[in-house]
C-alpha cells in the first residue's frame, strides 16, 4: 500500500519570488552563415559612403548603446572575430569598424524562458551590517532561447529577525570571454587526457614542447609545430591534437572587471561541451584547512549530446576559473562539494548510478576516485531516483544534507539526511517523508511538479533554502534547524 504524501509543517514558504525577466539581455557573436556569407555582408558595409555609415551607426548605437554598458567594446570585439575575413590592404575606418562589429552582434534574452535552479552562499563581504544580520549571494539557472541555460546572481542580506531583502537587480548583464592566457598545469592536464583515453605518442610529442605551465597560445603553437612532423599520418594527428585542444578550451577562465555588480555576471556557454547549457550550479563556500576561503561551484556542461561535470572556482564572483572534474566517479549530474575537508579529504555527493547518493572521497579537488554507496531510493515518494540538494550543511547535530526525490508521476520532492560529522558514511537518519512537496501553486510550470534547490545556508537557527518551482520561477522556504532535525529523525 502506497503511503499518503505528506510534508513538514514546520516548512514556511516566504512570499518572495523570482520570474524570468526578457529584459536581462547579452550579445552575441552573430555569424549568420559560412565564409562566403560573411564576406558579401563586409562587402555591403564597406560601399556605404561614409555619411553614410554615421547614419546607420548612430541609428544603431541609439537604439542599443543604452541597454549595454560598454556597446562600443562589443563591436570592437566582433569586428576582431571576423576581421580574417576582410581582404589585405583594406583601409577600414573606427566608425565602420564599429558598424561591421554591430552587423555581427545579436542580443540573447538569457531569461526569456525561466529563471530557477537556485543555491545560496554568504557574502564573501559581511562589512556594515547590523549585528545578527549576513549578506549572501544567491545563483540561479537562467534558461533562453533554445533552452540554453547560463548561471546568474542576485545579491541580498538576511536580518537578524528572519527578514529577507534583496538589492536591486542592475539594468545591465556583462557576459565574460575566455581569458586565452590562461595557464593550465601540465601534469593534470596529462592525468586527464590519460583518463578520456587520448594519451598516445602524439599527444605526448605536444606536451613534450611546453612548459609546466602554459597557456593556450603556446599549446596551439606546439601543435602546429608537430603537426609537419606528423605529416606521413594527418589524420591520426588531426583527431589527438583536436582532442588535446578541445580539452584546453573545457579549462578557462572568465574575468568581469573588479567594479561589475554581482547581479550583472552572467555566465553562459563559451565553449563546445557546454554549447547547450550550464545546468544547475551548486555553489559552497568552502574553508579550507589553513583558512582560506573558495567558492567552488560544481555544474553539468552540456552540448546537446553528452554531460560532463564541471568545476568552477573563485574568490570574488568577478575572476572565475572554469575546469573539468576528473577521475572515474565523476559521472551523472548533481555534485555538491562538502563545505570543508573532513579528515583532510575533500568529500563529494554525487549520484554515480543515476538513482542513488554516493560520497566521494579525494585528495585533489579536481580527482575523483574514491566512491561509496551512501543511501538508494528507499519510499515511495523517492523510488524512481534520489539526488542531493547541495552542498551538505554543517550543523552541531550532523551534516544535514537536503535531498530530492522522485516519485510517481516523475513529481519532486525535497527531504534531507543528517550524516555522522567526523564520518559522512554513517547515516544518523533520513527522512521518511518529504519536508517538502509541490503544492497547487507550484505544481504547474515549464516542467510540472517539482520543488528542487541546488543549496542552502544555515542562519542562526534558521535554514534558508531557495527552491525552484517546477522550473519556472523560485522562492524561498525556511525551517529551523531543530525542526528539521526532529523531521529527518521522526
């Protein structure tokens, strides 16, 4: 017999609620076509007469200069991507430059279709602030056209009564571009090409040409410089050196200027694997044993075709370093790390099989191949699969973990687990029902019945949990932690 669903009543759902707003615009890169395509429009551009390219730029930058902060630099950047294309010796203005630039930029609305996902982490900045109160930062998965997912921040404080105030929202959206000069460290990018089955004596006559440390410039170079070594056997050469470059373009970083509001960062697609979205970030605000302070955010890049787990790192929310997650427990999606080492090994959630949580174990944060079973479905309410919610949460009692389930009718729902402290493989005890459910308002949206959060803080007494609402809008719920304690334990 099927047992009734039911959740806490402890559980109270806050008012506030975050919609998509088609507003939130980025630009793009826009080529609408092949070489030839391209070179008929730089064609069309440089005939105008030049009043005539005034005209049209300043009908342009009228229209568009005010939806961006620095529109100018855009153009500029576009004209550069496609500047190849020009033909020697052509003379080309600032001002047509910048009109070239804007024939080949396209705005994207990175919130057009929903605005959810959600996992909050305190403010890296706690200065004037009322006694009792703590800033925070809070990320969500912004869906657009095409279903192309990118993650965004939205900044707040919550007071020492419980009260919830978010600042505003800048009118502006910076997007980040690679930063090619970016150094990878050759020893793990050698562990990795060995983990995806690429290591071969091509690939180690590039590595063999560079620096411990090297930057993207340098590896192209090196590959071009074996590349007429290899020339009996193109096609072998071809397919590592693609390989080998593919895998550099997956490890970036992204730099906002240092002055950008938080809620401008957006950080969307920018290279093959994750061309279809960056799904569902859980971000953790990690201490580390000598005290220093990371956000680590763990996502799934996606590209249509496959996932693969991806590993975000920053201090500030402006410099973002973007790596592959690596080792042969690094499968499925829903990572969250633990907010600290314990027992000097980094720990990991993950749900390996596709059904059932698992805790990972490394002594590297970016190598995983360490793994136990932890927990399987086990009531009905979660008897299709079972994932976490984020990062576990570290409480004098345990570690509560907030945990999803699946049930009939693929419907959502939230419980938690509390773990052992000083060993997260014991189980102390996990919930028998939800702590939370979709109601009649929330059950209907871009994918009905679901509650889902990607993480949560602990604030005083207080669990603040964000949850998105069948994946079209998010709220807030919060339960204390005692109240939660008695539901895991009931």
């Amino acid at each position: 017999m099927i047992e009734a669903l039911q959740e806490s009543p402890a559980i109270h759902r806050r008012e506030e609620q975050f919609m998509s707003d088609d507003r939130r615009v980025i630009t793009r890169l826009f080529v609408p076509g092949g070489e030839d395509r391209v070179r008929a429009i730089l064609g069309r551009v440089i005939r105008l007469s030049d009043d005539e390219v005034r005209v049209q730029l300043s009908g342009v930058m009228s229209d568009f200069a005010h939806r961006h902060r620095n529109i100018e630099k855009v153009f500029e950047n576009h004209f550069n991507d496609i500047s190849c294309h020009v033909d020697e010796g052509v003379v080309i203005s600032e001002d047509r430059r910048q009109l070239i630039g804007a024939y080949f930029t396209m705005e994207y609305s990175i919130e057009s279709a929903a605005l959810f996902n959600p996992s909050i982490v305190p403010h890296m900045d706690q200065s004037n602030l009322s006694e009792g109160s703590c800033r925070f930062i809070m990320s969500l998965r912004a869906t657009g056209e095409g279903h192309i997912s990118s993650i965004v921040f939205r900044t707040g404080v919550i007071r020492a009564n419980g009260d919830i105030e978010f600042e505003p929202v800048s009118p502006y959206v910076a997007m980040g571009r690679p930063d090619q000069f970016a150094k990878h460290v050759k020893q793990k990018f050698f562990l990795k090409l060995i983990e995806m089955g690429a290591y071969n004596e091509l690939a180690a006559d590039i590595l063999d040409h560079l620096p411990l440390e090297f930057d993207y410039g340098q590896l192209e170079h090196s590959v071009n410089q074996q590349w007429a070594k290899h020339g009996e056997d193109h096609e072998a050469f071809s397919e590592t050196a693609e390989q080998v470059l593919w895998l550099a373009r997956s490890n970036y970083q992204l730099v906002f200027p240092t002055d950008c509001p938080i809620s401008e960062v957006v950080i969307f697609p920018v290279t093959e694997n994750e061309s279809r979205g960056i799904e569902d970030a859980r971000f953790v605000r990690f201490v580390d044993d000598d005290g220093t302070v990371i956000y680590y955010g763990t996502y799934t890049a996606y590209n249509g075709f496959k996932i693969l787990p991806q590993l975000l790192k920053t201090y500030d929310f402006r410099t973002f370093r973007v790596v592959t997650l690596n080792g042969r427990h690094v499968q499925n999606k829903g990572m969250a790390l633990f907010p600290r080492r314990v027992n000097e090994r980094f720990m990991m959630i993950g749900r390996l099989d596709g059904e059932s949580l698992y805790l990972m174990s490394a002594s590297n944060v970016r190598f995983w191949n360490e793994a136990t079973k932890l927990h399987g479905p086990t009531h009905p309410w979660e008897f299709v699969q079972i994932g976490n919610c984020g990062s576990p949460i570290e409480t004098e009692h345990g570690w509560i973990l907030l945990t999803h389930g699946v049930g009939p009718m693929r419907r959502y729902c939230i419980g938690a687990m509390l773990l052992d402290l000083e060993d997260p493989s014991r189980i102390i005890a996990a919930s028998r029902t939800p702590i939370m459910s979709p109601n009649a308002k929330e059950r209907e949206g871009y994918v009905p019945n679901v509650v889902y959060s990607c993480g949560a803080m602990v604030h005083g007494d207080q669990i603040i949990m964000p949850y998105a609402m069948s994946d079209s809008a998010t709220s807030i719920a919060t339960i204390s932690v005692s109240d939660l304690i008695d539901c895991i334990k009931a």
